[in-house]
C-alpha cells in the first residue's frame, strides 16, 4: 500500500509542478481558481506523504479522510468559482458543508505541520468571531452566523483565498521550485561556491575552526599565499555600499595591472543589512590594445602588458613557467627570469598611489592614532569620537587597501603622534607591517579572536589604557 502511495504522490507532485509552469507561461487563472487548485494539490499530498509516514493502520483512514476533505472543499469552490458572482450573497447548505470540511482538513494539517498553539489561537479567534456578542465591554461585537462566517471565510477572497494564497500560488511556489531544481541539479551549490570562491569573507580559523564567526585572520594568507615574488592588491571593505564600491573597483584594478585583486571582506560586513546605492553608471576601466599584437607580454612605461582579448586572433600561451615577451617558456634563462620577475613585482609597488586608498579622520594634532581596517574600522571611530568627546587626543587612519601597504600615508599619520594602536580581529597580523613602517616602540595592537567582533567600548578601554 506504501508503495502504491508513493507513487500517487510523486504523479500529484509532477501535476502540481505542471500546473504551476504552466500557469506561470500562460497567465494564472482568474478568480479562486488558482488558489483552489494549488491549495488543494498541497494538502492532498500532504496528507498522502503522511499516511506513507504512518505504521497505525486507523491514523492512516484518518490522514486518507483528510486528505479527502481537503479535496472535496478545493474541489467544490473550484467547480463553483465562475457562478460565485452571480450569487448575490446566497449561502447554500452545501457551501457549508465544503467550507468545514475544508477548514477542518487545514486545521489537522496546521496542527501537524505547526503544532497545537497555532491551532489554539485560530480557534481562540473562530470562537470569538461567533460568541463575541455574549462577551460584555469592550469586547462585545454582533456576532456572526455560520452563512456570513462560510461566505466570508470560503466564499471570498478576504478569507482563506485571499492575498497569502494569491502570492503562495502565483509566485512562492515558483522559487520554492527553481530552489529545488538548484539544490537537486547541483546548480545551487555551484552558484554558491563560486560566488564563496569570488567574493568569501573571512572566518575564525585556522582550517574551519570557526566557519560561522567573524575573523580578519586571511590577511596573510592573501598576500603569501603562494610561492615565489610578487605583489597583490588587496581591498578591505566596512560596509554594504564599500562592499558594492570596492568589487568594483577590484575589477578595474585588476584588468588595468593585470594582477588578482582580493576583496577582503570579512563575515560582519557579510552577513551586515543597511541601506545600498546603486549608481546609475560605473567607471569601467577598458583600455583594449587595438590591432594584432606579437609580444603578447612586452610591458609599457609603467610595466604592463598589452591588454589583448580572447577570441580576437591570438595565439597566446598560457602557462605557469616563466616567459619572455613572446609567451615563449624561458624557465632557464635567468636574465630573463629575473627580469620578468621584477616587473611583476614593480609594476605594483610603482603604482602605489594609484591603487591605495585610505580615509583620514581627527589626525591634525592627534597624540593617539588609531590604524583599522574592514568591519573594525567602524567600531573603531565609535570608540574614537567617544575619546574626543572626553577630551582625549585621538584621530584615525582607515586603510580601504591593505595591499600594497599604504606606507607614505601609514607614516604620516604616525608622524606626530606618542602612540599607535592597531585594532583587527586576529593576533597582529597587520600590526607588523605598521610596525615596520612607523616603529617598535609607540605601536601597540588590539586582538580580538575566538569569534568575537571587538565593542567600541573595548577599543576605548584600550584607548585610555595606553594613553
């Protein structure tokens, strides 16, 4: 009998995603119709997959009762549906009938699906709407009969067909199945990944140690990576709208050095919900070599490459070795080599002022500076206009890249003060390169790991605590 269920259950199922296609090429039907209808697919199966989920022989005639009032109500009001209007109001005694049988089948599904206080509430509310006329005070109303509670609640579409069913039946239903799609075809997990492997966000480490807290423990891991010498840039985003700013920006960085460019998010901003500005327009950076080039990798002026296009006539190498200006393997030429592996390298740190960014605040006269980058950035000018407000001397230097090191601004802004405390959410990892830029003896760091994303208020206590 099992058996024989399931595959009733499996042909309503592909009726019902039939029908729902359908409808979504061709237009929904008008009236209760399509709510009806997908209502009554959804219970009906409902209450098959139960029943084949049942071992008690007398809870599987019950489920079969339900599902058969469930079906005899969409029925009925389907059937009924293009005379409704001519009723004039009229109730018929058959009307009820369906009504409660309908009501009664929704309720047991309810219950099953929701539990008993959904139910209770529903029936608090039915109750009240037929003896709400016995009930003193304020709460006393007329009362409803059981044809004006039938038409209201059947009948019409401020009832149980109204504007819910309408958005479940019409549009709901169709991402519900191009979810299922996903997930069953693999696209879903696809799409995810790639967009992790794009634009992830960096989390409590190391390996999957913390995969759902937030962390800015990848900052390192961005820049040495790999093997050998070379340069990336790297972006750090605090916002939703810097989030949006910077992928943008990343593209063009990357298209016009011809180099990865990291958008170093991190789980805060992430899973961050706050208001987004799309421009109308965005600045592109295309600057396309015209004509047939044959030194695929001779760089320009400022060390880079032609910006030739796929499918366009050339006949490019692509290959992990070393190569000359050609793209022809040179691996053991070390002149060449040498060379090559200099100009990857130059072609970013000679461009610096170009590709980094930084935002300036409070720094003229500032005795205290603050170094922040990402998510922490925000907590950190909180804890700095709290300092000002006490009196204290205290700016901040926001780095928006992170790679290649902003060290012309990083000094500056380090020039005149007694100390520098750089807050992020790993043990020192960026701290270092400050270091390194400003000095050992006046920079401190501020770690905040195992998860925790650091309060202003703590920053502030680190604040006045090394003032």
């Amino acid at each position: 009998m099992k058996s024989a269920l399931k595959k009733v259950s499996l042909i309503l199922a592909i009726c019902f995603v039939a029908f729902h296609l359908y409808t979504a090429a061709f237009g929904t039907m008008p009236g209760i119709a399509q709510k009806s209808i997908h209502l009554g697919f959804l219970l009906v199966i409902f209450y098959i997959n139960a029943m084949v989920d049942s071992e008690k022989r007398w809870e599987q005639i019950f489920l079969g009762i339900m599902a058969l009032f469930a079906l005899g109500g969409c029925a009925y009001i389907t059937i009924l549906d293009e005379n409704l209007q001519l009723r004039a109001g009229i109730v018929y005694a058959s009307d009820i009938l369906f009504a409660i049988l309908l009501i009664i089948a929704i309720f047991e599904a309810c219950r099953r699906k929701m539990g008993n206080p959904l139910v209770i509430i529903t029936l608090v509310f039915v109750a009240y709407a037929f003896l709400g006329k016995y009930i003193p005070g304020f709460l006393n109303q007329p009362g409803m009969t059981l044809k004006k509670f039938t038409s209201l609640v059947y009948l019409t579409t401020d009832g149980i067909f109204g504007s819910p069913l309408y958005a479940s039946a019409s549009y709901v239903v169709l991402f519900v199945l191009l979810g299922a799609i996903m997930s069953v075809s693999g696209i879903g997990d696809y799409m995810t990944n790639l967009a992790t492997s794009l634009f992830g966000h960096m989390r409590g480490g190391p390996a999957t140690g913390q995969p759902t807290c937030t962390a800015q423990d990848a900052v390192m891991q961005a820049r040495y990576g790999g093997h050998g010498d070379y340069e990336i840039i790297a972006l750090t985003p605090s916002s939703v709208q810097e989030a949006f700013d910077f992928t943008l920006r990343a593209f063009n960085l990357a298209d016009k050095y011809r180099v990865p460019v990291f958008v170093l998010s991190d789980e805060t901003v992430g899973h961050t919900r706050e208001k987004l500005v799309i421009p109308e327009t965005v600045e592109i950076f295309d600057d396309k070599y015209e004509g047939l080039c044959h030194e695929y990798f001779k760089p320009d002026e400022k060390g880079i490459p032609p910006r030739i296009r796929f499918f366009e006539g050339h006949n490019v190498l692509v290959d992990g070795q070393l190569h000359d200006e050609r793209g022809v393997r040179q691996g053991t030429d070390a002149k060449i080599c040498s060379a090559a592996i200099r100009r990857y390298c130059s072609k970013i740190r000679d461009n610096i002022d170009d590709i980094t960014s930084v935002e300036r605040f409070y720094l003229d006269g500032a005795e205290t500076v603050i170094v922040a980058y990402g998510s922490v950035s925000r907590s950190a000018l909180s804890a700095v206009n709290r300092a000002r407000a006490e009196g204290l001397s205290v700016g901040m230097l926001k780095l928006n890249t992170v790679w290649p090191v902003p060290e012309k601004e990083i000094r500056e802004a380090c020039a005149g003060a007694k100390r520098v405390i750089v807050p992020e959410m790993n043990v020192g990892q960026y701290l270092r390169e400050v270091q390194r830029v400003v000095g050992m003896d006046k920079v401190t760091g501020f770690s905040s790991i195992g998860g925790a994303f650091p309060h202003p208020s703590a920053i502030y206590s680190k604040i006045v605590e090394v003032k």
